[in-house]
C-alpha cells in the first residue's frame, strides 16, 4: 500500500544508505572545490548542509549522523584556516560550532519528522485495511435477502442493506439518519420497554414484529435483534433482520381456521350420526311394536272370525298381514342399511374364495329346485371387514339367484376381471332377466327397483348397502345390462399391500 | 301336554297394554298363562322382586322366569337386569329379554349384564306366539329353576 520512493528503497540496504550519506559529502565537498577555483567563497557550508539534508532525507538518521561528521571533517580540512590540516583555530570555531549544531538540528528535525511520517502511513495503512474490511462486509451484508438494518441507541438508522430496500421499499439514502420508529411505524407485541430490557439483558431479542412499508401495507417479520456494545461495553447500536413471514402467517391463519371449520363441521357430523342413531334406534324399537300390535290383533281376529265373515274379508286381513310383514322387513333391512354406514370396519386380509362359499351355503334355500351352472373363477384376497364383503357377495349371488328364476337353466359366473395394476376387479354375472340400461342410475339408489314386486320380491335395499360396503373400502361399483340378456355386476377395491410380496 | 303342578312362576316386565295383551294371548294358548304377574315399569317390578310397596303382603318366592322389555318407564330394562344380577338374593332368576330392538348395543349390554336370553319380538305373530310359546314352555317348565322359586 505504501507510495513507491527512493527513500524506501535506499532503507533497505545499510551499506547504500551509508554509501548514500559518504556520496552525497563527496559531491558537496566536490562541487565546493570547484566553485572556489572560480572564486565563489563561502559555498561550502551551504552546500556541505545540503548533502547531510539529503542524507537525512533520503538514508535517515545514521548516515546523516556519518554525513555530518565527513562534513565536519572535510570544511575544516579543506576550507578553514589554516587549510590542509584538522586544526581549527580560535576565531574560526564559533563558525564551526554553528555550523555543527545546525547540522545536527537538520538532522534532528528529519529525523523526527521521518518518524511521524512514518506512523502516519503505517496509520493509513491500517485504516484503508480497515476500511477494506468494512466495505467487504458492508457488501456482504448486501449480498443476502434478508432485510437488515442498523441503527444506534437513539433510534437512528445508520445502515440498510439491499434485503432491507427490497422489503420495505426505502432505498438506503431514503432511509440512513431517519428514526426507524417513525420510517416503519413498528407494532410490537409486548411493551417496548420489556423488549428492551430484554437486549440489554442477553443482547438479543426476537420475536415477531408488524411493519409498514413505503406503500403503505403492512409486513409481518420475525424480527431477530443484536446489541453492538462499544469497547467500554457501552451499547452503542441494535442490529435488526427482519424476515418476511407474512405469507407464512396468512397461511397460518388459513390453515388454522380450515381447522376449526373442520373440527366444527366434525361436531356437527357427530351429533348428527348421534341423531341418526337414535333415530335407528327409534325405528328399531317404537316403529316395529305397532306393527307387531297390527299383525297380532289382525291374525287374532283372523282366527276369531274367519269362519264368519266373507272371502273378501277374509282377503283383506290376509292383505294387513302381509303389508306388516313386508313393512317389518323394510325396517329391518333399512336398520342393517343404516348400521354400515355407522359401523366400524375392522380390516382384514379377506379370501374372497372361502367368503363365495359361504354365500353359496347361504343362498342354498332359494337355489332348491333349480338348474343352475354355477362357473366360480379363481378369486384373489381382497383387504377389507370381512362381515361387510360377505353381505357384498350374498346380496350379489342373491339378485343372481333371484333374477335368473324364469330361466330353465341358469348361469351364474363369479370371476375376477382385469383391472388396473393397483386395482382388483371382482364381477358376478348372470343370464337373467337383466335390466334397462337406460336406468342404471337408479339401481344402487334405496328403495329404487327395476321390477314390479310381484314379479321379483325385494325391499331395494340390497344394491345400496353393497355400493356403501364397497364405498367404504374405497372402491367402486357398477353394473351392465341389457334386456332379457342378463347382467353383470362389479366391484373393485385398492389391492392390499401384501399383494406383491 | 304341559302338567299344570310343574308351572313356574313368570314375572313379565312390559309397559305396552297391546303387548301385554298379546303376550298373555299367545301363554293362554298352550296353558302357560295361569301364573303370570305383569308389572308395567322397572320399579314396580324391582318392588314385586323385593317385597316392597303395593307388592308388600304378596306371597314369597321368587319368579321362575322373568320377562323383561328393555323400554320401559321410570326404570328402564337395563337398569332392572343390572340391579338383580347384582343382588345375591335375585342374581339367579333367569332374566329373558324381550324387545322390539334388535340394536347390537342392547344386546351386548344385556349380555354384559349376564342376561339368560335375549328374544327379539318377531314381527309376525305366528312367529312371536311361537317365541312365546317356546320360552314359556322352557323356562317355566323344563327349566328346573334355582331353589326358592315358586312353583304351583
């Protein structure tokens, strides 16, 4: 950093500095002879102070020193009478004297001043290192995004980076040596006092501040702040990065109140399944025992009058009768209906082969009398409530069993069809007296049927409760048809996970 | 045919006069009918089991069944099973629910509670006389009953 000079450069070596100091007399003393040849008197001493000026200047204090003493030497020697000799007599030697301790203040004088010019670059040096330094720093400061900012213990900014301008909207002009509370109109959580105190306690403090920025809106930031204490540890400045966590905050607050909403809409599902169950409950209890009261006293009177009145008569009891029998399966099957829906499934891995069986030896009653083909293809595991996925495949196997009764020979076929890589596809198909499929909308729908009652009995129930059995093992069902060319039914569900192991 | 001398006594809990009415109907019908005391809510019917209050000058014994319907007023069917089952003195009457609910939750709590059977009311009256019919002839008399139970 230090100017490149002669001076330096001569320091380096002691014998050129004293060279230095030896040449330079030499040429005064030179210079002197020849000027008194040409009659020039009294140059020596003015020329003999130039060299020891130049020696202490440019070889410093030592060969000036050597300087002066050559000088001495050489104007007594050569320009003091008696010339030629070292003698100096009385008259001449105040003149030597001065001469002497003239010298030797030159000396001084630079001497002392090549020390202070010395300390005064070895200061600046320092200090442009320092600044250096600083300014490094400071454009490290301004290489992140973080919004930060300086300012002293009167509240007065004295730094703002780029982070700082890009949030707030200041440029770092606009913002140096205004009062941070005035500029951002800080609101802050608890009293500032505490939050001071707080920094002067562990010198930080961080926590999450409202600001407003040079348009006018308002930022949340987590604001993090450190004291810069001088080196009596007097506090002298806050350093403050504010990060932008409004977005963070707005979700925040969205999310928190998703969660209310759904912890609400959870309470309101509650209650209601609660109000659901007691009205199953009801329907299991108080709707029944007036039916059961009807069909009592009906087949009471039945027996008590039937030899006395009418066949009509006769007819009509036997029509109460079978209406409360048909109305008491109503609500037993919209009870068993309503219980999935409310039941817990317990899932398990399910072999839907042995659950196919055991809905043949249910169905077995119905299937008495009848030619039937059964074709039971190779069946997979399916993961679910077994209990549940029985009443799929009896409810399936039952309509099949029910809807193929016109025909002389039935066929029934219980398979697994191809699905996707994720997916098994189970299907129960059936030659029967199919269905329109123009209203395949309304099959899996309660109470919805396709067949007058007195051609197919059946409350309408059965296709719904296996499209909720199915719904709640997270698959799908659906059904193709045509017209006296029989149906097919399917259902899918995810594969279990042990699938592929 | 049922031998009048060996009919227990049956005790039958039910608030609904229809039913009531059919019951005894369907008992009358095979000669069960004789010996029936119908109480119409849990506390008349804890009161007959303990002796007290309008059953305070009855005849002791205890019942040789009892018929118990789970709605009932004042003291409902539950509270009346827990109560004898935890009473050394009634815990061994056969206590035979029987309900218009076919509601798992009654039903595992009857169980819990150590009931000795639980009947559904069938809605068909064929069936239900049948129900009856059979419970009586089982529990009031091929059932030998615990000792300290009233028989005629």
């Amino acid at each position: 950093m230090a100017r490149p000079n002669l001076e330096l450069q001569i320091a380096r070596s002691p014998v050129l500095r004293y060279g230095f100091a030896v040449l330079s007399v030499s040429v005064a003393l030179g210079a002197s002879l020849l000027l008194e040849r040409f009659q020039f008197r009294n140059v020596a001493d003015p020329l003999f102070l130039f060299a020891i000026a130049i020696a202490v200047w440019y070889a410093g204090t030592g060969p000036a020193i050597l300087a002066v003493v050559l000088s001495g030497l050489a104007d007594t020697y050569f320009f003091i009478e008696p010339i030629y000799s070292l003698y100096i007599t009385r008259d001449d030697l105040p003149h030597f004297a001065i001469f002497i301790l003239f010298a030797s203040l030159l000396t001084g004088f630079a001497a002392v001043r090549r020390r202070v010019e010395r300390d005064l670059v070895q200061a600046r040096d320092d200090l442009q290192i320092e600044v250096a330094e600083r300014t490094q720093q400071a454009s490290l400061l301004n290489l992140t995004h973080d919004p930060i900012f300086v300012r002293d213990m009167s509240d007065v900014i004295t730094y703002w980076n780029r982070g700082a301008q890009e949030l707030f909207g200041w440029t770092d002009k606009e913002a140096m040596g205004r009062h941070s509370q005035e500029l951002l109109q800080t609101i802050f959580p608890t009293p500032l006092e505490d939050i001071h105190g707080e920094l002067l306690r562990t010198n930080r403090w961080e926590g999450e501040l409202k600001k407003t920025k040079a348009d006018g809106t308002q930022v949340v930031v987590a604001s993090r702040w450190s004291l810069r204490r001088d080196e009596q540890e007097r506090p002298v400045a806050i350093l403050e990065t504010n990060n932008d966590i409004t977005e963070r905050k707005r979700r925040e607050e969205e999310i928190q109140g998703l969660n209310q909403e759904l912890a609400k809409r959870s309470a309101d599902l509650e209650s209601i399944n609660k109000e659901l169950e007691a009205f199953a409950y009801s329907i299991s209890h108080d709707l029944r025992a007036p039916l059961r009261h009807m069909a009592g006293y009906t087949e009471l009177l039945q027996k008590k009058a039937s030899s006395v009145v009418d066949e009509k008569s006769n007819r009509y009891m036997a029509m109460i009768l079978e209406s409360a029998k048909r109305m008491g399966d109503l609500i037993d099957d919209l009870l068993a209906f309503s219980r999935i829906g409310r039941a817990e499934t317990q899932k398990t891995l399910v072999s839907l082969a042995q659950l196919a069986r055991e809905a043949l030896t249910e169905v077995r009653q119905d299937t008495e009398g009848r030619d039937i083909a059964w074709k039971i293809g190779a069946l997979p595991d399916f993961y679910g409530d077994r209990s549940m996925l029985r009443v799929v495949l009896v409810n399936l196997i039952a309509n099949a069993v029910k809807f193929t009764r016109p025909r002389l020979r039935a066929e029934i076929e219980i398979g697994c069809a191809e699905g996707s890589r994720d997916e098994l596809i189970v299907f129960v198909r059936d030659n029967g007296v199919g269905f329109d499929m123009k209203y395949v909308h309304k099959l899996f729908g309660v109470f919805q049927r396709l067949h007058q009652s007195d051609e197919f009995e059946g409350t309408g129930i059965g296709l719904a409760t296996v499209q909720r059995i199915i719904h709640r093992h997270g698959g799908k069902v659906w059904a193709e048809g045509l017209v006296d060319s029989g149906a097919t039914f399917y259902f899918s569900a995810p594969k279990p996970q042990g699938h592929l192991w | 045919m049922v031998t009048m001398n060996k009919l227990g006594r049956i005790l039958m809990v039910e608030d609904d006069p229809k039913d009531v009415e059919l019951t005894l109907t369907a008992l009358e019908e095979y000669n069960l009918a004789n010996e029936v005391i119908v109480t119409r809510d849990g506390e008349q019917a804890l009161d007959y089991l303990h002796c007290r209050g309008e059953y305070k000058t009855r005849s002791s014994g205890n019942p040789a069944v009892m018929l118990l319907d789970l709605k009932l007023p004042k003291v409902d069917g539950l509270e009346v099973l827990k109560q004898i089952k935890s009473d050394d003195e009634l815990r061994m009457i056969p206590v035979v629910v029987l309900t218009s609910s076919k509601e798992e939750k009654d039903m595992v709590a009857s169980y819990k509670l150590g009931v000795n059977a639980y009947v559904v009311k069938p809605v068909d009256f064929h069936e239900f006389v049948n129900a009856i019919k059979e419970l009586g002839v089982f529990w009031a008399v091929i059932n030998e009953p615990p000792p300290g139970s009233v028989r005629k």
